[in-house]
C-alpha cells in the first residue's frame, strides 16, 4: 500500500532513493474538517485514504479524481473499521455531533475509530478535539448529565487518548468561520439590519477557518508534533466581527449581546448546548483563549484573517 518514488543524488549519476510517501488517512474526508485536511495534506503531496459512508457521493468523486483512496466506512459499524488503516503514518479522527446530536454515541464513533487506528498499529493519532466543560467550576446549566454535550464528549475522548500509549496530537479547535455561511448565516431582520446575536458580552471569541485547520493538522503530522495544540484564525469579539462583516458587505451589522439564557430559549435544534458554549466561552474567557493562543498558532501555521475571509467569501454571507 506504501507508494515509493525514485529520485537522483547527483546529475551524472543515478543512484536510486527510496522515498515513503506519508500515508494519512482521514475521517469525514466529504465535510468540513476533513475536506480541508485532505486538500492541506494533497498539496503536500501526502497520499490520502479518506474514510466516508457514501464512496459515490459527488464529494467523494471529486477526491477520488484527485488521487484520494476512498473507503467506506460507518462508525457506528466497528466491523466496517477493520484494517482500514493499515499501512497509514497518521490518522486525522473527527466526529460529528451535529449528525445525529448525541453525546454518547459520539464517544462509542470515536472510541471506535481509535481502537481501529491502534489495531493497525499507525504512529500518530490527530483528534478534533475541545473541553470537557464539566471540568470548570462555573454555574452554567447542566443539560441532563453534560453542560456542552458536543464539547464534553469530545473532552471525554481526549482523556482517553491519554490513557494509550500512542502518539497522539489533542487539535483543540475554534468556532468555525464557516458557520456563518450555513448554520449561523446573518439574515436581515425586518428593518433590513443584519444582528449578531451571541451570549458572550464582549469577551473574545477565537474563530478559525477550516482551512487553517488543515494547515495544522499538516504541520503537526510533518513535524511530530504531540500532546495539546490549539488552533485558531483570529481573535475578535462580537463588535469586531459586526464591523468586519459591515466592511465587508457594504452594509450595517450590529452585534447584539444577549443573555445566555434567553439564547437557550430561542428554540432552534441545540440551542441550549450552543447557548451554553458560548457561556462556557464567555465565564472562562482567559483559559478558553489560551490555549489557541494566536502567538503560539503564527509559530506553526500562517492563519487567514477574519478580514480576509470575509472579503473572499462575500457572496456566501
């Protein structure tokens, strides 16, 4: 499965180099996060092995023609995650919550997809990660048993990564740009006003471009790198993200600080766990940042502003 290349030492005399190309194989290679390794990791000239459910999707194809092998995979099916990575260098594992909106069988997914990685004895494990909430001190609402279910479970699965003994990289990521072209695009109230409404007065919130996180998850498989690594694009509180979007679309957009509480009530599907995100966010505003220090990101990657997104992404907000 390992693809080798020949090189030459010197111009008169060919002497063959044997090369490994790394191998990474990718969870979720048609969404978001996936999509933006692979593409980080294909203009490397890494060989890619993407994992998906539907190998005939127009996503999947378009990998396909790239070079990516595609494989089928369902995490709810551990038979189906046998030996799918046997002969990678590294595993990039991602989970969706958002699918399906439960915790633990998020963790079981994840749980799952390690075990696989392990079985077929790979070096480096990458995992998307993001707190346990519970593991604060705070008066956040709990929600049944969790207060963040789709930050605490990934939380929970770090914490296992931990107790392996495997080279792991724990990819403590931001709220997604990419979230206002789809699930919290800005649309105009009746006045014709576009509002961004968030629980988080005006503390800062790090945000970051999945493209950026590609770019990580390529800088930290090339260099080995293990242990915590936060990743972020920028970070700006509610104000300047209204004003860069007001820049940027010609147009007024305010930012409206709303409660948490009244958040939660706002009666779209998870609310309550987004209302409680940006509270945990907001109350432990200090540590959150810190740890997707930009300092520390402008070290291993070169991030795209939220300036810059915006302007090249217009026509979507």
């Amino acid at each position: 499965d390992l693809k080798y290349f020949m090189f030459c030492l010197f111009e008169d005399t060919r002497l063959p180099i044997l090369y490994k190309m790394v191998v990474i194989g990718i969870c979720g290679i048609t969404g978001a996060q996936g999509g933006a390794v692979a593409d980080a990791c294909l203009k490397q000239d890494y060989s890619v092995k993407g994992l998906t459910r539907n190998t005939s999707s127009d996503k999947a194809v378009q990998y396909k023609q790239k070079g990516v092998e595609l494989v089928q995979a369902d995490y709810d099916n551990t038979n189906s995650l046998k030996g799918v990575f046997d002969g990678c260098d590294a595993v990039f594992i991602m989970t969706n919550f958002w699918e399906h909106m439960d915790a633990k069988r998020e963790y079981k997914q994840a749980k799952a997809i390690i075990d696989s990685a392990i079985e077929s004895k790979v070096p480096h494990l990458v995992w998307s990660s993001l707190e346990d909430t519970r593991d604060y001190k705070d008066n956040i609402v709990y929600i049944g048993e969790y207060k963040v279910p789709h930050l605490d479970e990934k939380g929970m699965i770090s914490k296992y990564l931990k107790t392996l003994d495997v080279n792991a990289t724990l990819l403590y990521h931001s709220f997604f740009y990419e979230n206002f072209t789809g699930m919290m695009k800005l649309t105009k109230d009746e006045d014709g006003i576009r509002r961004l409404c968030l629980p988080m007065s005006q503390s800062i919130l790090p945000i970051v471009t999945v493209e950026d996180i590609g770019k990580m998850v390529h800088k930290v498989v090339k260099d080995k790198i293990y242990g915590n690594v936060g990743v972020a694009s920028d970070h700006l509180t509610g104000s300047d993200m209204a004003k860069t979007f007001s820049e940027a679309l010609g147009e007024p957009v305010e930012y409206v600080p709303v409660p948490a509480s009244v958040y939660r009530g706002f009666g779209f599907p998870g609310c309550e766990d987004i209302g409680n995100m940006f509270e945990f966010k907001d109350v432990h505003n200090k540590e959150f940042c810190q740890s997707r220090n930009m300092e520390d990101v402008k070290k291993l990657i070169s991030p795209v502003s939220f300036k810059e997104w915006c302007v090249l992404n217009k026509a979507l907000l």
